[in-house]
C-alpha cells in the first residue's frame, strides 16, 4: 500500500513527489467492510497485483524544475 503526494503547477500541470509508504500490516486495519482475513487480503492483492498490466512511471517534470523556479519558500508551498 503507498500514498503518492503530487505538487500542481499554476498550468494544472501535477507533478510526483514523493511515493510513501503505509505501515501496519499493508494496512489491514483500515478494512472495516467487509471483514477480511490478511490471508484474504493479501491473496486478493496478489490476484489484483498479477491481473494489472505493469505502470511504467513517466519521469517527465522529475527533475526539480516546478520548485527551482519558484523565488520564495511561500511560493513552493502555494
């Protein structure tokens, strides 16, 4: 399990930022309904995982050039 946190640009352009990680058993707590075993889960992660074509990520934007270019601490932030 992983958030992933993107910055946008003023264009509506969305950047990656960073991809971390959620603790705690890949988070089996956070699943309320309906009630499942982590074998469960997990073998329906597994199914999910194989049945999905592989992502390659685009590294287009990657190279720090949103926040370089913003002149002040506040505007990184906006």
């Amino acid at each position: 399990m992983a958030r992933i946190d993107f910055l946008a640009s003023d264009a509506g352009e969305l950047f990656l930022n960073e991809v971390n990680t959620i603790p705690g058993s890949l988070s089996h707590y956070l699943f309320i309904e309906p009630k499942e075993t982590l074998a469960e889960q997990l073998a329906k992660d597994i199914r999910e995982a194989r049945e999905r074509p592989t992502y390659t990520p685009l590294t287009q934007g990657a190279d720090g050039s949103v926040l370089q270019s913003a002149a002040t601490i506040a505007q990184k932030l906006a």
